[in-house]
C-alpha cells in the first residue's frame, strides 16, 4: 500500500493566505501616507523636531501596534496633545519632555494592571465632544498663524483676540502674503480631494495637499519657511540624571499626570469609535492601557513625545481593509525606512502646508454641525458641550474637561430634581395624582406640596411612571398617607416597576 502525504498548502489556502496579508500590507502603506505629513504637523505644533515625532511613529507602530488591547487602533503623535507638549517644551524644556512622557507611560501601565481600562467608558458624550471641540479649536487658533509663518501670540484666548491683526499683518507682508496663500491652497486640495477621480484618491489628501503645495512653492520660488529635518539617531536623547532629577518637580509630576489620563482618555475613547467600524475582535480596554502605557515609556526614553491611538489613522487603516494588527506593525517599519533612506525629501515641505493639515484636522474635531444636532435633540447635552469647549479655551484642556464633568453631573441632578404631579379624575372615582420624572431627595419639597393640596376622600397615587424613587421619597409619601388614613381618607398607590415597597403591602392606607 502506498501512503501519499502532501505538506504543501492548497491552492485556496495560498490563495487565502496571499490575500489576508496582501490587504494588511496595503492598509498599512496608506496609514504610512497619512501619519507621516500628520506626525510631521504635529512636531511644529508641539514645538519639537520633526524626528522626535517620528521617532513616536515609529515606537507607534513597532512596539505599541506588537501588543494586544486593539487590533486595528493605530497609534503615535496625536494633534490632540500638541497644545500640551508645547506648553511643557516652553515651561519645562525638550531634555524634561522625554521623561515626562516616560513617566506617563508607567502611569498608564499601573492603571491597566489596576484595571482601571473601563472607567474611561465612564464619560459623558457630550463631555467627550466638548473635549474634542476644545482639543480641535486650541489647534485651529495656534496653526492660524503658521499658516502665514507667524508666530502665535501666546494662549488660546491671545490668539483669537490677535486674528484680526494677523490678517492685516499678513496683507502687508508679501512673504507671510504667499505663505497664507500657499496654506490655504492646502487646504482647498484637503477638503475638496474626496471629490477627485477615483484614481487620484489612491493618494490621502494630506499627502496630496503636501505634494501640491511643495510644488507650487518650488515652482514659484515662494518665500517661505521649509521644514528642516536631520539624522534619525542624532534626534535620540536617552534620560539622563539632570532630567531624572526633573520628576521631583510637582510642576513635572502633575504634567506628568496630565498627559497620562488625557492621553488614555484620547486612546480609549477612540477606541469605542474605532470599533463601531470593523467587524473583528473588540478593544480589550485594560491591555490597551498597558499597550500605550508601554509604548510611552520607550518613546520617552528616546526622547519622543507622548502617543495615543489617533482615530484619524485608524479610521484609515480600518476603511484601507486591515484585517490584522500586522498592518498598523507595517506602518511603522515603512515610517523607519523612509527616516533613514529620504529624510532629504520632507526638506523640501512648506511649513504653512503642515499648518493646513491640522487646521483641518482641527476642523473635523470641532464638528460645529454638532452643535445645533444636539440643541434639537438635548439642549441639556449641548449646553454641557459649549461648556466644555469654552472652558478649555479659558483654561487648559483638563481644567476644562474637569468643568466640563461638573457641568455633566450637574445637568444630571437639574434631571434628578425634576418632579410633575398632574391631578385628575380616578377610574374608580375619587381623585388621582399622577407622578412623572424622578423622585429623588432633591425633589421632596415639590413632593410634599403636592400631596398636601390633596384633600379629598378618596385619593389614587400613580407612580408607575417614575424614573426613580428613592427611600427617602417613599418615606414621604408613606406618612402622607397614613396621615391621611387616620383621617378617615383612603389612599391606594401605584409603584414603578420593580421599587421596593415600602408602603403597605396592600397598597391600602
């Protein structure tokens, strides 16, 4: 008898295997064109070199994309911690950003081992919208000004009071003139590149708003400011003791635990967002933690700058057809080689075109059309909103974020206080007092004034329709009606659905 055993893979399951990591490979090189201008903004946003972001891009994609948590999230230098990074840059200095971010790192990897990883699902929407708004809104008043290669004035406020005289500034100056002019062609290409032929749209559009832009400011001869990029190794800093020294700062410390919780609050909430898009295995929110946290502690030990899963690539990656984490691992090694090989190439980058990348990106978290949505849907949830955003653009963005949670609870009891009694005529006659909304302690003097303007008989107490009744509410309505039973008055009552009773068993007084 002959035994034939074949251990070469069947045609299908070659064919299967080819196009499994055929998608991943090509997901992971569009995610690779839209980081890379991306990353680069984000440095001359956040005051750093152009390689310490990449050098995050990299740790990214390598080390943060390798370990479990999400699958297809995408991570590295987020716009949404620009503002933050630069103002640690100006307060504290580059050699103490690399520990700082290390430090938030281990931050992040002892709240993961704490699990902690779900609480951040504890967040009011609007409250995460305002955030993103706010975030949105500080980028678009700083990159104003880089679009015409000016210096922003200072902080957010600063900064929107000083648009009218930038504008006129940069009607007067022919060089600040074409920069804005150039910025704002980037622009255009971004927004209106969804409408190119299909063929063109293989290119994202902020890296066709980079292409285009660099060409015309060659073609022209523009006078404007290039983006000056060195050697990769040369932008690594390892931690010394002076910087190390640093952390016994509470100034350090309390940054420290800044860029921990926003940072892990930006990389969990797009998470849920990121879900909703794909199909595959859902985020494992505590490993996630342990998985930025990780990534953070190597890119501050290089010298880079804080990462958080960035929903604007990972949105990316998931639409190009990643299945897999291999593609957002892959985006980092194409990131890694073009640093190495053509770094010559992002020196030929207009600044103000790196400004338009994220003035849109900023455009896009602002989302002004959600606004007026939410009005007519919630005023409560909207006005929670506007108070997020305009706080952080009062403030900072976690002194806003914390108004903004305060805003939230209080919007939660003004709707735990809210109490209606509508008195009508009973089916079985005699009066009945129907109650709506929630009865909670905030709502026991509406409570008890209502009751006590019932002075008939025979009284019927609907409570059916209640959101919420508290012991203390019960207790209320308990000696209303045995009051008014020893005065010869009969009062039945009617609970919500599964409350504890604590009126008679028989609902008779």
């Amino acid at each position: 008898m002959t035994l034939n055993i074949s251990v070469e893979p069947s045609k299908h399951q070659l064919v299967d295997l080819v196009g499994r990591y055929r998608s991943d490979v090509l997901a992971s090189l569009v995610v690779f064109l839209v980081a890379l201008p991306l990353c680069i903004g984000i440095a001359v946003a956040s005051g750093v070199t152009p390689e310490a972001a990449i050098i995050t891009a990299i740790v990214g994609g390598l080390v943060t994309g390798m370990m479990p948590g999400s699958s297809l999230q995408v991570s590295g230098p987020a716009a949404g911690l620009a503002v933050l990074v630069f103002d640690a840059v100006q307060t504290h200095g580059t050699a103490t950003l690399g520990m700082i971010v290390l430090g938030s790192g281990v931050l992040q990897i002892l709240m993961g081992l704490a699990r902690l990883g779900k609480w951040f699902q504890a967040m009011a929407s609007s409250v995460v919208a305002g955030m993103l708004a706010g975030i949105g809104l500080l980028i678009i008043l700083g990159q104003a000004y880089a679009l015409a290669d000016r210096k922003a004035p200072g902080d957010a406020v600063h900064n929107l009071i000083g648009l009218p005289a930038l504008l006129q500034g940069a009607s007067g100056d022919p060089a600040a003139r074409g920069a804005l002019l150039l910025g704002v062609c980037g622009l255009v290409v971004i927004a209106f590149w969804g409408r190119a032929p299909k063929a063109l749209r293989v290119v994202p559009g902020p890296l066709a708003a980079v292409l285009v832009v660099a060409a015309l400011a060659a073609f022209l001869h523009a006078d404007v400011r290039m983006l000056s990029v060195g050697v990769l190794l040369d932008a690594v800093h390892l931690p010394t003791a002076e910087s190390a020294g640093a952390l016994m700062s509470p100034a350090v410390l309390g940054t420290m635990l800044v860029f921990a919780l926003i940072g892990s609050a930006e990389s969990l909430f797009g998470a849920t967002a990121v879900d909703r898009m794909h199909n595959g295995p859902k985020t494992r929110y505590n490993k996630e933690l342990l998985a930025q946290g990780t990534g953070n502690v190597v890119s501050g030990f290089l010298g880079g700058i804080p990462l958080t899963a960035v929903v604007v690539r990972s949105a990316a990656n998931v639409h190009a057809g990643a299945r897999t984490k291999l593609s957002r691992v892959l985006h980092g090694v194409w990131m890694l080689a073009f640093a190495v090989l053509a770094p010559g190439v992002l020196r030929l980058v207009p600044i103000t075109v790196l400004a338009a990348i994220l003035v849109f990106s900023g455009w896009k978290l602002l989302n002004p059309r959600q606004v007026p949505q939410l009005w007519r849907h919630d005023r409560g949830e909207a006005a929670v909103l506007i108070v997020t955003t305009c706080a952080i653009l009062a403030t900072d963005l976690l002194e806003g974020v914390v108004i903004g949670l305060v805003a939230a609870l209080f919007k939660l009891a003004w709707q735990m206080s809210r109490l209606t009694a509508t008195r009508g005529l009973a089916s079985g006659g005699g009066v009945e007092l129907v109650f709506g909304g929630s009865a909670t302690f905030l709502t026991v003097p509406k409570l008890q004034a209502a009751l006590d303007a019932v002075r008939d008989d025979v009284v019927h107490l609907d409570m059916t329709s209640l959101t919420h009744l508290d012991r203390t509410c019960h207790g209320v309505v308990d000696d209303w009606a045995r009051q008014r039973g020893k005065e010869g008055a009969k009062v039945t009552t009617a609970l919500p659905p599964g409350a504890h009773r604590n009126l008679r068993n028989d609902g008779v007084h």
